[in-house]
C-alpha cells in the first residue's frame, strides 16, 4: 500500500495491523505466547498502537540467546492466516551474536512482499529512478546481510540493474570473491549511476579507482549504511568522483538495521533519516529501566515494533541506540513518519578506562570534522599480567605535517582527560574488506576482569 495521508489514518491503520500481529504472536511465536502469559494479557488486550506499553521491552540478548523463540511456528498459526503468511521465504542474519554464530532473521512470502514494497517507497524518497544502474559494493559475507539483499531488492522491484563488486573475505575453496582492483574493472565499463556499500569501502574503492584513472562519470548518486558518512568523507568522495567526471552528486545515508529488513532513509542530502513506511513499523523512544515511552523530541533508546510481519516478529525491541524523534512531517517532502532528528549514538559509547569513562563519541567527532583524517580506530588494551594497566591505543590515518600531528595527539588528550597512544598510521591500513564488513572503530581487547 501506499503511504498513509494523515497522522490519524496512519494511527488507524497501525492500530488494525497491530491487532492482527498480536493474534500471530500469542498463537505462533514461542517467546511472545510466553511474554503475554506471564503478564496475564491476551491478542485482545491490544485493540490500539497505544496498548504497546503494556508489553515490557525486548532486549537484544533475550533475542540472540534463542532466536529461534522469535520464529512463526507456522503450524500454531491460526486458520484464518494465508499460505503468504505461513511460508519461509528466505532468512536474513544479524551480526548479533552469541557464541560467535550471526543470529537468523526469518522471512515469509508476506514478509518478503513487505519488504519488496518498502524497497520501492525508499528507491522513490532516496531519488533512485529506472534509467539507473546500481554498483553494489556490500562485501559478500559469510552470510547473507540485511544490508547486501537491500540493494537486491531495490533494484529487483525498481527494475534497476546491479553489478556486483562482490569484495570480502577470500577464505572459501571457491574464487567468487573479487579484490578491490577487480572489482573496479568488473564494474567500471558498466557505467554505474549509484555506488552503494559500506563509507569505509566505498572510500577506499573511490580512492583506488581515481588513482588509476577510472571512468566513473555517470554517478550522480551514492548510498551508504553501516557506518556514519562525515562532512570530510563526503567531500573527499565527491572531489574523487568528480575528478573521475562525475558531475552533480547526492548523497544518502540509511540508518539501517537487520530488523527493519531497509532502514530509516534520507530524502535529501542534509534531511533526517525517516521511516517512510510507518504502516509497517512503530519506532518509540523509551526509558529502559521502566520501559515507558519517552516524549518525542526528546533522548531515549530506540525501540521497534513489527506491525506487519509473520517470520521473525520483535514487539519493542531494543535496537541499541540513544536517539531523538520527531512526528513532525519531513521538511522536504512532508512524509510522515518518525525522524531521527539528532545523530544515533550507541549506548556502549562511555568505556571505562584507568577508572575513567571514555566518550568515544566525542574522539570520533572531533577526528571525523578535520580535513585530511581518514579511518579511525580505538582500541582499549591490557597486558594480561599482574598490575598491567590499560592502555587507549588512537590509530588514524590522516594526511599531514608533524606539527597537525602534534596538536591533534595534544587535543585528543584535552579531550578524554587522559593520554592515548596515539599512532599514525598509512592510509589504506585500518580497514580490510576482505576480513570484516566494515571498519570496527572501537575495539576492546583487554581480557575478562577476575
């Protein structure tokens, strides 16, 4: 369906979408059938989006700790519910994990309908059109990503065509996996339009593809997801475009998670990140410790709720960032729907370090708005040995004399009252596609405290 007109027909259709979900769960989804019972509720108990809060919060660990809780039991499923409904499609992972296994997102025939239309909503508001052609430059994991089957899915109901760089980890008996030097030349004679993929690879493949004079003059577009996109990083992507011929090029940046199978998108370059189907899904900021939603416009952790799903169900489910709402229509198109009007933090952002709390946040800023910085990482460490300290290793790549050098250590240690090991790296050095999806900025290697 199309997106609703009004705050009200919004909440209406919310409201019946709701009431259908609760009767999937309390029937076919071991861990809500066993939520609901525990707190004496029936499907009938939520007639509106506002009976939400009713429910406690779902965390990420009751999640990753038995995904399978979460899955249709199709076969509890009531009669009234459809063949679409009852069917597993496909299965997504998250890179949530417990005992170093991804945790599977299970997808039915609806589901995947659902998704598919999303996908269109989002082509439509991000800008794509049916004369582009798609570069996906997510690597190819050792399973499948929410974020690499969002660009299949976009260009499958968009009728776009995508080439794949098909990039990450070379540990297989099969050669399916291309280096970055490959990839350029697999994709640079199909004239791509849109570049989509991870900031930190699609940096280094813009870079490396300028430097050995590549032809990108047809990208107007570039997508990213997984990793926050800085001023610096789009200009220093834009200045490599353009010197490979590009002309006028947009920007969008998707606060994207594997829950919500696409991700909050941008209508404009500078717009807030916006989830255009709110038919399909309730974001509500909450406090975690009583679980009771906190005012829009105001800080709370992020919690989402599968208004129109079957497979893989989350009802107020943590997604583990600190955010800002607005109801307020987008500015720019005026669609409605939440927008994320201040920057997503994580909440593992404050580490403990020689008895202090680190803001990682504010080293990351800071780094991120000089001109010349490129790929940043902070690792805490620890020898493991008697009395050993811990130690906040800075390493980042950057351009520059001695003197920037200096004063950037110098601000740093202003900054998270403390002195880092601050360690100059060469560009290129901190992010391998071929063995992670994308860049790990904070690192925490010191072993278990007895």
């Amino acid at each position: 369906m199309d997106e609703p007109e009004t705050a009200e027909s919004i909440k209406q259709v919310r409201s019946a979408r709701l009431q259908r979900t609760m009767q999937a769960v309390a029937a076919a989804h071991p861990f809500y059938r066993s939520v609901l019972a525990d707190a004496g509720l029936t499907a009938d108990d939520f007639q509106s989006i506002d009976d939400l809060e009713k429910l406690p919060l779902t965390s990420k660990q009751d999640y990753i700790s038995d995904p399978q809780a979460f899955r249709l039991d199709e076969d509890a499923l009531p009669d009234n519910f459809s063949l679409e409904e009852r069917v597993i499609w496909d299965i997504a992972y998250t890179s949530g994990t417990t005992g170093g296994k991804p945790s599977p997102f299970y997808n039915t025939t609806h589901d995947i309908y659902g998704i598919l239309d999303q996908a269109r909503r989002c082509n439509d508001a991000e800008g794509l059109v049916p004369t582009d052609i798609i570069a996906n430059l997510y690597p190819v994991a050792a399973f499948p990503t929410g974020a690499f089957l969002s660009v299949i899915r976009s260009g499958m109901i968009g009728g776009q065509p995508v080439v794949y760089g098909m990039t990450g980890s070379a540990n297989s008996d099969f050669k399916v996996r291309n280096s970055t030097t490959e990839a350029i030349g697999k994709i640079e004679p199909v004239r791509p339009t849109v570049l989509w993929g991870v900031p930190s690879f699609i940096r280094r493949f813009v870079a490396d593809a300028c430097a050995r004079g590549a032809d990108f003059s047809d990208v107007r577009l570039v997508v990213t997801s997984g990793e926050p996109v800085s001023d610096n990083l789009r200009n220093e992507l834009r200045d490599n475009l353009q010197a490979m011929g590009a002309k006028d090029i947009g920007f969008r940046a998707r606060y994207a998670f594997t829950e919500m199978q696409g991700g909050l998108v941008q209508c404009a370059d500078d717009a807030a990140p916006q989830n255009i189907t709110p038919d399909l899904y309730f974001l509500e900021t909450v406090n975690p410790e009583t679980g009771k939603r906190v005012p829009y416009g105001e800080e709370g952790h992020m919690a989402i709720t599968h208004l129109h799903r079957r497979g893989t169900v989350m009802l107020r489910y943590i997604v583990g960032d600190v955010v800002t709402l607005s109801l307020d229509p987008c500015p720019a198109s005026g669609r409605l729907g939440e927008r994320v009007v201040v920057t997503p933090r994580r909440t593992g952002n404050l580490v403990k370090c020689r008895g202090m709390l680190v803001n990682t946040d504010v080293v990351l800023d800071y780094l991120g708005a000089i001109e010349g910085v490129g790929d940043v990482q902070i690792e805490f460490r620890r020898d493991d040995a008697p009395g050993a300290m811990d130690e906040m290793i800075l390493r980042l790549e950057i351009d520059g004399d001695d003197v920037a050098r200096d004063r950037i250590s110098a601000d740093i240690r202003t900054a998270v009252s403390m002195r880092p090991d601050v360690r100059f790296v060469d560009r290129g050095t901190l992010y391998d596609q071929a063995k992670s999806i994308k860049l790990r900025r904070i690192v925490d290697s010191r072993p278990p405290a007895d």
